[in-house]
C-alpha cells in the first residue's frame, strides 16, 4: 500500500470519530455532550419561551431561564427527564423527544450556562 492510500485510509477511519467524546463507563460507552451544539439546540427549540443565556429575563415569565436549571434540578435527575420525555405542569410547554446524543449536548451546555459543570 502506498503512503497516500494508508492515509486515505486512516482519515476515513478516524473520521467516524470526529466531534464524538467517549468515555468508558463499565460496559457501555457513553457519549460526552458538546456545549456548543447543546446552545445551538437550545437557540432552535427552547429560546422563544426560555432565557438561554446567562443573563436577561425568559420570553415567557413562567419558563425558568437555562443558567437557573442546573442549580435547581439535579443534572442527572434533568438527563433522566428529557430521556423520558418532560412533563411540566403548564400546557404551553411543547412534547419534545430527544435523541441519547442531543441530551447530552443539552446536558452539557445546561452545566456551562449555569456554572454547574466539571472544570466550571
């Protein structure tokens, strides 16, 4: 094999990889959340009712702002929240599903915006 197709190679290989942190916990893997794509989440589908960022007033009076979440609730009692699906007691508050990788993006900006997260 040449030099150029082994790294060919090795760059399609890693690239299943990229922008995906793993970290080994027991048998399963889990996947680290990315603050940054947890914000830009966070900006589609919550900022129109939520404060997202660490300063200013929610849109909606009754939807607490982001950076107050993470102090409030336990994170993992959150991740287990949006895993099952949140249910909040005013109706104005839209069924979302998220999938395993979008949680912990929003997971991780959570502890970012709220000064909760490791290396906070």
């Amino acid at each position: 094999m040449t030099a150029r197709w082994m790294a060919a190679l090795a760059a399609l290989t890693l690239g299943g990889c990229a922008g995906e942190a793993v970290r080994q916990t027991g048998t399963e893997p889990v996947v680290m959340g990315s603050a940054d794509r947890g914000a830009m989440l966070v900006q589609q589908k919550c900022a129109g009712c939520h404060s997202i960022e660490r300063t200013g007033d929610s849109p909606m009076a009754s939807a607490p702002p982001f950076r107050a979440m993470g102090v409030l609730y336990p994170v993992s009692d959150l991740q287990e929240a949006f895993a099952e699906g949140v249910v909040t007691a005013h109706p104005a508050m839209p069924a979302f599903e998220l999938q395993s990788t979008d949680i912990a993006d929003l997971i991780a900006y959570l502890e970012r915006v709220s000064g909760t997260g490791p290396g906070v």
